[in-house]
C-alpha cells in the first residue's frame, strides 16, 4: 500500500495462472503455425525436385499428413471452419514465414547466381502469373473444397487408414488437377525469389492474396453446403412426421401442411443445392445432396405410420409440431441467416426473412 493509502494492484494467483496458460497457448499456437509452413516448404522443395509430378504429389501428401498428426496449424486446413479472421491473418502469415526456412536451404545450393530449383520454381511461378485473375480465384477454391474435405476426412476417419486415403485422394486431387495452393504457391515463390525480378515478386504475391480468398471461400461454401444438407435433412424427417400425423388428425389441416411444406421446400432446396454447387462446380452433387436432404421426409412419414400411429395423441401431436418448428428455427438462426449476411447485403438477408414469412402465411390462409 501507498503512503497515500492507494492499494498497489497486484495479481492473484488464479490470474497469474490464467496469464501462464494463455502465454503458454499462445507459445504452442505460434510453433504450430510455423511448423505447418515449414513442412508444406519441404513438401515443395520435394515436389519440385521430383521429375514424376505425381510421385511429388505423393510426398506432399506425407508432409500435410504429418501436420494432422502432430497438431500443426494449417491455414488451408482451418479456414473452412469456424475460425475467427484474426487468427486466419495470422496463420496465413506464421505458415508463409515458415515457408522461407526450407527456401533459404535451397538458396545456398546456387550455381551461377542462381538456385538450381529456384529456377524451377521460377518457372512455375511465371507460368501461374500467365493465368487470369478468375482462374486464381476459382482454381483457389477448388482447393479449398478439397483441403476441407480432407481435414474434416482425415478427423472423422474411422481408422488410419481412411484417414490417409482421404489425405490422398484431396491432395493428389489438387496437385494432379492444378489446383491452387496459397501456402503452397507461397513456399515456391520463397524458393524462386533469386531468379525472380521485384515486380515479379510483387505480382506473385498479388496472385497468392486472391488464391488465398479462393481457398477461403472454397472451404467456407463446402461446409455451409453440407451443414445445411445435413440440419435440413434432420429437419425434414419430423416434418414428414408432422405431415403424417396431422393429415391423420384432419385431413383438411393435413393438406394445408403438405401444399405449405412443398412450398417451403423450394428455398430449402435451394440453400443446400447451390453452396455446393459453386464450391465443387458438380450440378450432379448439388442435385444429389438436395435429393437426399429431402428424402428424410417421406421417410419420418413412414416411420410415423408403422411406429407412432397406435400412441397418438394431441399432446404428443402438439410435441411433434413443435419440435419441427424449433428445428427450423434454429436451423435459420444458426446457419442460414449467418450464412446470408457473410456473402451478400445484410439488409436483403432481412427482406428475404419477412418475405418468406409472408409467403407462409398467405398460402396457409389460402389453404385454410
């Protein structure tokens, strides 16, 4: 305490602990980002050194593989998922300064002013910088979708081996088809930068932000794609169960419920069809996952048939009704409004609310 009788702040143990711990986070978050960039600058400096691309690609599957084994931090692993920008800026910073360890080996084995694989590297650069900026952009997404698909893979497998056959089939996919990389075109352009003038730097550069957007959007429409797949079709088997039921109770209510579902059922569609569409470019997928989302309907129709048929009752009916009705609720609040407010105008994510209400209603009242 202070001669003026102020008491001098200090901290007590439970926050001096909670500080420890954060630091210590903080500590493990930094070395896992940068030894994600450091192993994806190994996997390119094997890769160009390969003559057989796909035997390259095969390799870089082990380093991306070793990352999710040892709790790396990948930018194109995380950004599909729910993780706060800030953490995505420094990820994609931490991994790219991870790139450059590998590079400067590389930098050393010069001949002539130049590197033997910085002049491969060059190359590859210079012939990506040929492409136009929607090329980046979209080839950037297709990696994001597949980099999605195999971390979420890679955590859901039943085993190992699924783990890795998921790996594979994402990152020979990418490499094979030309997909766009931005940790990955970062460790090439580390390793070209002797055989590259400065403008060329700052285009490639220029190139890997917008590739870098691509993998973002690529990851964040595959999961919205199918989170909406999946909590629609959730949603939908007790609809098919409220239908049933009700259509049982009153065939006049039930009819009013069937014409208003299949109307509501359009936008449904919808909001799983063409995330997935644009973030694979497979009309066929699209129109598959939609099909099946909705499938659950018929589906709880006959389970309520066989099952729920002798036990019927109007509290248990009002159960039913009520349940789907916070389902769809929650449905909205969670994914899809969020959803709509991040890729377009608040405000018409708003209209598009009211407008769906009113829709609702006035075919319940035309159906009366």
């Amino acid at each position: 305490m202070l001669g003026n009788g102020k008491r001098i702040w200090q901290p007590t143990a439970m926050q001096e602990r909670k500080s420890l711990r954060m630091n210590k986070e903080q500590k493990q978050f930094l070395l896992s980002s940068l030894f994600s960039g450091i192993m994806i600058g190994i996997g390119c400096t094997v890769y160009l050194s390969c003559v057989n691309k796909l035997v390259g690609a095969l390799l870089f599957c082990a380093g991306l593989f070793f990352i999710l084994t040892n709790g790396g931090t990948l930018f194109t692993g995380i950004c599909g998922l729910k993780t706060p920008v800030k953490k995505l800026a420094w990820v994609f910073v931490l991994n790219g300064l991870g790139t450059v360890i590998p590079a400067i080996v590389s930098w050393s084995n010069v001949v002539d002013g130049a590197t033997k694989l910085g002049a491969t590297a060059a190359a590859v650069m210079l012939g990506k910088l040929g492409m136009n900026p929607v090329s980046w952009l979209l080839n950037g997404l297709m990696c994001g979708v597949l980099m999605y698909l195999a971390v979420i893979g890679y955590k859901k497998a039943k085993d190992s081996l699924h783990g890795i056959a998921a790996v594979l089939f994402a990152i020979v996919g990418f490499i094979v088809c030309g997909f766009e990389h931005s940790i990955a075109d970062m460790g090439y352009l580390t390793i070209a930068i002797p055989n590259l003038s400065f403008w060329q730097i700052l285009q490639c550069m220029g190139m890997i932000l917008v590739i870098m957007l691509g993998n973002v959007f690529g990851g964040k429409l595959m999961r919205m794609g199918l989170m909406t797949a999946l909590v629609i079709g959730i949603h939908n088997f007790p609809e098919g169960i409220a239908t049933f039921m009700s259509a049982i109770d009153n065939p006049t209510l039930g009819i009013a419920i069937a014409a208003a579902i299949a109307i509501h059922n359009i936008p449904e569609g919808i909001a799983v069809s063409i995330p997935i569409y644009y973030a694979t470019g497979d009309r066929r997928k699209a129109f598959r996952l939609s099909l099946l989302s909705g499938l659950a309907e018929p589906v709880g129709a006959i389970l309520a048939w066989l099952v729920l048929t002798p036990f019927m009752t109007p509290t248990l009916m009002g159960c039913i009704l009520s349940g789907v009705a916070g389902i769809m609720v929650f449905i909205s609040i969670d994914e899809l409004l969020p959803a709509a407010r991040e890729y377009g105008e608040a405000h018409i994510s708003i209209y598009g609310v009211v407008a769906g209400m009113a829709l609702m209603a006035v075919s319940l009242i035309l159906l009366a």
